[in-house]
C-alpha cells in the first residue's frame, strides 16, 4: 500500500519539485493578520478545538478513558475500536493540515520517498517496537553516549 502511496506522489508532481502552488494556499501560508501569521491562528484554533473537544465532550472523555485503560473502557461500554479508529482519522488530518501549512509556507512541495524499510524494521507484531531493533537502539546510544564521555 505505501508503494501505491509514493506510485501516486510521483505521478502527481513527475518526480519534479512543484512550484505552481494554489493562491489560497500561498495567502496561508505567507499572509498574517495584525502582524500575527495564518499559520500560528490555524494551530492556535486547532489547539483550541482540541482542547475544548478533549475537556467538554463526551467523545474526549472516551479518549481519555482508551488511552489510560484499554481494558477497563472495553468492560464500560465504550466501543474502543471506534475511539482509536476516529483518533487515528483526526491524527491523519491534523498530519494532511500540516503538511498543507507546511507547503503553504515554504511555496513549493518535494516528493520525499516513504520509508517502508524503517517502518518495518522498527516495528514488530501489533504496532509495538520489535525486541530486535530496541536492542539495536539501545547499543547504538550506548556506545554514542560512551564517545562522548
């Protein structure tokens, strides 16, 4: 699936830089308002919503009670496939927002190859990190924190 992903970044951009950049998007990211730029108001509003959405819902509740104890949110009713599915969706989204105020700012996008090889290295079964690669980690910032003594 991610060769699909980066088939379709390359195919978008022909493997070039792209400069032609939507008007809106250049406003965004070059703009500002009261000498306050667009991109801290979007992440000031992004941060807000959050927190009100995290504080005064009962969907933020709900993330609360996945992210401390799976288990116990599963024995109370709370649908965690659900949460985590909607979590995962609104992460995606804020990642996409980024990434637009990113090419907003800079005026230009570069496909960057994604790095399956990484991803699959360092993770194991489940998501969790893989004993192999932690214990890899684990002797590289040994060794680099033993050449700085």
């Amino acid at each position: 699936m991610l060769q699909i992903g980066n088939g379709i970044g390359a195919l978008l951009v022909r493997g070039q830089i792209a400069y032609s950049v939507p008007e809106v998007i250049v406003t965004v990211g070059s703009g500002s308002i009261g000498g306050v730029p667009w991109i801290v108001l979007v992440a000031g509003a992004v941060l807000l919503l959050g927190h009100l959405v995290l504080t005064y819902t009962r969907f933020g509740r709900y993330v609360y009670m996945v992210g401390g104890n799976r288990e116990a949110a599963e024995h109370s009713g709370v649908g965690v496939r659900a949460i985590i599915g909607a979590v995962m969706v609104i992460s995606a989204l804020c990642s996409g927002l980024a990434g637009m105020l990113g090419v907003a700012y800079f005026g230009s996008a570069q496909r960057e190859p994604i790095r399956q090889l990484s991803a699959r290295r360092n993770l194991g079964s489940g998501g969790r990190r893989h004993p192999a690669s932690s214990a890899a980690w684990a002797a590289s910032a040994t060794r680099s924190s033993a050449c700085w003594c």
